[in-house]
C-alpha cells in the first residue's frame, strides 16, 4: 500500500520543484508585469502604492517619438542582422561542406564567438573600434586614409554594431546549416551528379530545399535573439549617439532605471513580448504544418505500395 | 570508417579557411595580447605585435588573491576579485539547481506521459523567446517588495535557475526518450524504487545530454548582465555587471579591463574546447528538432 502511494505521487514529485520555480520566477513576474504595464509607477514606492492608469502607458509610448525610433532601429537591426548571417552562414556552409582535415576543430573554433560573454564581445570590439589605438583606424591611418568615426557617427555606429553581431552569430548558422547539409539523403546528391547537375544546379535545385526547414527554423530562432541583443550594444555605443542604436531592450532598461518609470518600461516590455510571441507562434505552426506534411506523404508513400 | 579518406581542395579553399579562422579567433587574439600589455605599449603608435608580456594587468585585477606583494599595486580595488567570487559561486550553484530539478522534471514528463510532448515543446520556445530585458521590471518589483531576496545571491540565482529550465528540460527530454524503457523495468524487478531507478540507472544514461545542458547552463548563469545588474548590490555583484561599471565615457584602463575581460571569458572558452561535440548537439537539437 504504501508504495503503490509513493509510485502514484512519483511524477508530481519529480515535477513539483520545476514547476514551482517557474511559477514563482517566471510566470509570476510577466503577469506581474502585464498589471504594472497599467500603472503609473516609480522605483522607490511599492507596487500597490502605484496609480492605476489604465491603456496610458502603451498610448503614451505610441505618440512618443523617439519610442517609435527605437522600435524603428530595432526592427532595423533584426533585419539587416539576420539577413547578412543567413547569407554568410549558409553561404560558407555550401562553400566548406567537404570531406577534409580537421573539420571539427574550425567548428571549435567557430563557436567561440558565441561562448563568450556579450558584455566582453562589446569590450573586444569597442577597443576596437578605438578611434586613436583601434586596429581599425591604425590600419587606415598607416595605408594613408582618413580614420572613420566607427562609434561617434549614427551610420557608422549602427554598421559597427551590426559588424559584432554578425562577427558573433554568422557560426550559429553556419553550423546548424552545415548540420543540415551533412544530414541530407547522399542518393539525391548522387543521382543529381549522375544526370550531370553543376554545382550551383545541386545547391539550387537540391540542396537549398532540402535543407529549407531546418533554415527556417534557424531563421526564427536567430530572429527571436536578435531582438534579445543588448550588451554587445550597451559597451559599445550606450544606445548612441543620438538615438541610433537604441534598441528596445536596451530603452526598457534605461526607462527603468534611468527615467525612473517603471510602468512605462513594462508596457514597452508588453509590446517586445507581442511582437516575439507571433514569431514564436509562426514558427509552431510552422513546425507543425511541416510535420503534416511529412505524415501525409508517408501515409500516400504507404498507400502506394 | 578508421581510415578516411580525405579530399583533396585547391590552395584558394584553404585561403578561405585560414582567413575565417583568423576572423573568428582574431578579436579574441587581440583581447588576450592587449590584456598582457603596458598602457604605454597600447597607446604608443607603434607595432602592436612586438612588446614585452607581463602579468601585471592580472595582478591588478586579482590583487586581493595575490600571496606576494606586486611592486606597482599601491592600492588594491577588491572589486573585481569579489565580483569573481560572486559569478562563480551564483553560475556553479544555479547549474547544478537547474540541472537537478530539470532532470527530475524531464524524466517525470516522458516516463509519466503527463502532458503531451506538443505542450512541452511549445512553452519552452514561448519561454525562449522572453528577453532579459523583459523580466527586468517584474523581476525587481517583486524581489525588492515581496520576496526581499533583492541583493543576495540566492536572488540572482533563482532567477537564473528559472530563465533556464524551460531550456533544459526540453534538452534533456530528448535524451531520456532514448533510454530504453525494459533496462529500467529490469532493475525495477530487481526492487529499485523510483527514484533509485532514477539516480542508478538513468541518469548514468543520458551523461552527454546532461554535459550539453550544463554548459549552456553555466554559460547563461556566467554571463549574464542585465538581471544580475538590477538585483545586485555592492556585495553581490558579478563580473559582467562590474565590467560595465568600470567602462566609463572616457579614459579607460584598457589594459586591466581586457585583463578582465579575458578572465571572464576563459571558462567558456575552456568548455568549448573540451566539449564542442556536446555544444553543437544542444545547438542543433534547439534548431532542428524545433
């Protein structure tokens, strides 16, 4: 008797300390965040001293100016970022997909970028991007050019910080599509070779479409952090000069503890939270239409034979 | 497959490959050799290939660790040699919570066929996705407040146990699902009980999922920024959280910061080197399995 209880309550043992710490650290604190997105709240009074004020936040925040321009450079930055290292990533992969030496020691090498910590990766670049002993503006200084203003600038400043992220995250794609390759049917690569395809026929024709789930979910995954980039952007420009690198992550954190309105900052957390929660849920549904898909043809596959 | 064959490539394919690596390794190059240099040899104009290594950036940053005294220390800022104390003590401890209780929960969740594994997947990726950033406002209010954990390191902890085992749990789902379930009614004949057929016999099992799932624990726990920055106070600080402090507008000490810098960086690079196998199935499994 007694230890067919203990089998019965075996599972909610298990589970019962995950879930409370979730509970507790997780959820608690985004619905908490959710309700202090109503009020009109400052640090140093306690969350039910806070005035309730209703919708004002968010229509504050969407007649407010330079909110727009840091969704605007956001937006901007997850674009260009994710476009470039799709590129490169899937590019170099297609390029170095051989059967050669030491292989996994460049992976090794590759990951490195994004095992270190961001707050570092923003030290190693702003140092630099160092207008008198930076690599960058030595090296054009001794070939006779003009050094280039990486960070006080707001064109440069957005490039160099889109430079470090794609210097960070380009191997994230590269291995994961590099994965994929390595995983793809060798029948319709040789078949392909046997009906006499070139090489960029096998990448066009073959390969890419093989590969497009597993690049489509890289894609929103990468998507989904990029919108979660902040220390590499807070080393090197603080968000400046100007408002041209700020992004949202980094305006909700200085609302909070610069400006001091922390209702504000939760309303413009709620509305970062929006907007990545339909990517998430784009790429659910979309993981989901691709695993009918594939029940389907196997189900037609069986009824075939 | 002992002996493989290898293919052979033209010189410009491992121009290529040559010029990669030093871009992935470079900046990192650069850290290395700036923190093992004099200010004077960083701002001089000359080559900055040549120059004499010395230590002393090192000795500065962890002057309180020091069991000599180094001559051109005339004062010792403990800062940093406490913040390193702190990010060790809150990333070990926040690994193995996490890996503990997400273990536990993973194995409950295949074996007991609780909830279906649909479920599970899409709220780790809904809990993926939530920003640092985001937690940033609920997180203070409630610690500070309610809890009053706000400045300790269990605070810090907890949060981190937290953002981080939605990630393990679905990582090391995987690897249990594997586990061939008769091995386990076996040694439940031999009179196992639940959880000593947990800790004996499974758990022995899924070693390579539990290494990725700790790395990239550990990872997240050591280099984290803007939680740590909110929660902490002057004696719960972290390395990353001090790093920041000390980059102020102008006239920084970027000797001793890259000094820093590279001392915060060592533990993931040594983890890489040793464990890039499992490093890459945590990536690939997040990617592909979705």
């Amino acid at each position: 008797m007694q230890t067919a209880n203990v089998n019965r309550l075996t599972p909610y043992l298990f589970l019962a300390p995950a879930a409370v710490i979730m509970a507790v650290a997780l959820l608690y604190p985004i619905g908490y965040m959710v309700y202090a997105s109503f009020l009109d709240w400052n640090p140093s009074q306690r969350i039910g001293e806070a005035e309730f004020v209703g919708l004002r936040n968010y229509i504050n925040l969407l007649g407010d100016a330079s909110f727009r321009e840091s969704f605007w450079v956001t937006m901007k930055f997850a674009m260009v970022v994710v476009s470039l290292e799709m590129f490169l990533g899937v590019g170099l992969a297609l390029l170095l997909d051989r059967n050669i030496r030491g292989m996994s020691v460049l992976r090794t090498l590759f990951i490195l970028p994004m095992m270190i910590a961001p707050i570092v990766v923003g030290l190693m670049w702003r140092y630099m991007y160092h207008p008198t002993v930076g690599i960058f503006n030595r090296t054009l200084k001794s070939m006779g050019f003009d050094p280039i203003p990486w960070l006080s600038d707001g064109n440069w400043a957005f490039a160099s910080v889109v430079i470090a992220d794609v210097w960070q995250w380009t191997p994230f794609i590269f291995i994961l599509s590099l994965a994929a390759l390595q995983s793809l049917p060798q029948s319709a690569m040789e078949a392909a070779k046997i009906d006499g395809a070139t090489g960029w026929q096998q990448i066009i024709h073959i390969k890419l479409p093989l590969m497009m789930p597993v690049l489509i979910v890289t894609l929103l995954l990468r998507l989904i952090d990029a919108f979660k980039v902040l220390e590499v952007i807070l080393v090197l420009t603080n968000g400046g000069p100007g408002l041209s690198t700020e992004i949202l992550s980094l305006r909700i954190s200085r609302t909070a503890s610069e400006f001091r309105e922390l209702g504000e900052a939760a309303a413009m957390s709620n509305y970062l939270l929006i907007l990545l929660m339909i990517l998430t849920f784009a790429m659910f549904l979309y993981n989901k239409a691709v695993e009918l898909r594939a029940a389907r043809l196997r189900k037609a596959a069986e009824e075939d034979l | 497959m002992a002996e493989k064959i290898y293919d052979k490539q033209n010189p410009a394919y491992y121009a290529l490959l040559v010029a990669l690596v030093v871009m992935a390794v470079g900046p990192i190059l650069m850290m290395l050799m700036t923190s093992l240099k004099l200010n004077v040899d960083i701002m001089s104009s000359t080559s900055s290939l040549f120059f004499m290594p010395t230590i002393r950036n090192y000795e500065t940053a962890l002057c309180d660790f020091l069991w000599y005294e180094a001559a051109h220390i005339d004062y010792c800022d403990k800062t940093f040699g406490r913040a390193l104390v702190n990010s060790l003590i809150i990333a070990l401890v926040s690994t193995v919570l996490t890996l503990v209780i997400g273990c536990m929960a993973a194995y409950a969740l295949v074996r007991f066929r609780f909830m279906g594994r649909d479920t599970v997947s899409l709220s780790t990726l809904t809990m993926r996705m939530v920003p640092p950033a985001v937690l940033l406002v609920p997180v203070f209010g409630i610690w500070t407040f309610q809890f009053q954990i706000d400045g300790t390191r269990a605070g810090i902890i907890l949060v981190y146990v937290a953002m981080n085992l939605p990630f393990v749990i679905w990582i090391l789902q995987s690897f249990i699902v594997q586990v061939p379930i008769q091995l386990e009614e076996a040694a439940r004949m031999d009179g196992a009980g639940p959880f000593q057929v947990f800790f004996l016999v499974v758990l022995p099992l899924i070693k390579p999922g539990l290494a990725a799932a700790a790395i990239f624990t550990f990872r997240v726990a050591w280099n984290e920024f803007l939680l740590a920055n909110a929660l902490a106070d002057r004696n719960s600080r972290t390395v990353p959280v001090t790093i920041v402090n000390s980059i102020t507008e102008f006239d920084i000490d970027w000797g001793v910061i890259m000094a820093t810098g590279m001392l915060l960086a060592i533990p993931p690079i040594i983890f890489t080197f040793v464990a890039s196998r499992q490093i890459i199935t945590g990536m690939t499994a997040g990617a592909v399995k979705g």
